[in-house]
C-alpha cells in the first residue's frame, strides 16, 4: 500500500477569488517564491503523477504544491 500527501498552497479556485481582489491579501497569496498563485491544473498534475506506474516505489511523500511558499 502506498500513501502520499499533496499539499497544495494558494490555488486559484472560487474558494480564494474574493481575497485575490484585495490587494493586501493577494500580496500575501503571492509572496511564495514563484510570486503568483497556482492553478489547480498543477495540482492535478501532482496527482497524476503520484497514481501513476511513474510513482510506484514513491510512499510516505508529503508534497507541496505551493510555488515554493514553504521553503523557507
């Protein structure tokens, strides 16, 4: 059995789109190291990636898809 974790960081989704027209707010969803927000099509990317034969001897993985916001 393999178990993996994706943490995802500030996406652009309905859930964030009201904080992004503040722009306080959005500076604080662009201060990762990429400077923007991602798209939930890189997180499904991630996603993919893990259920795939690729990732078969992958487990135990916490993987952040953040554009680096938590490096620290």
């Amino acid at each position: 059995m393999r178990v993996n974790c994706i943490c995802p960081g500030a996406i652009d989704t309905p859930m964030i789109a009201d904080g992004l027209q503040n722009k306080e707010v959005a500076n604080n969803y662009t201060a990762g190291r990429l400077g923007r927000v991602g798209q939930p099509e890189e997180v499904a990317h991630a996603a993919l990636f893990l259920g795939s034969d690729e990732a078969c001897y992958i487990t135990g993985l916490i993987m952040p898809v953040d554009g680096g916001w938590s490096v620290q």
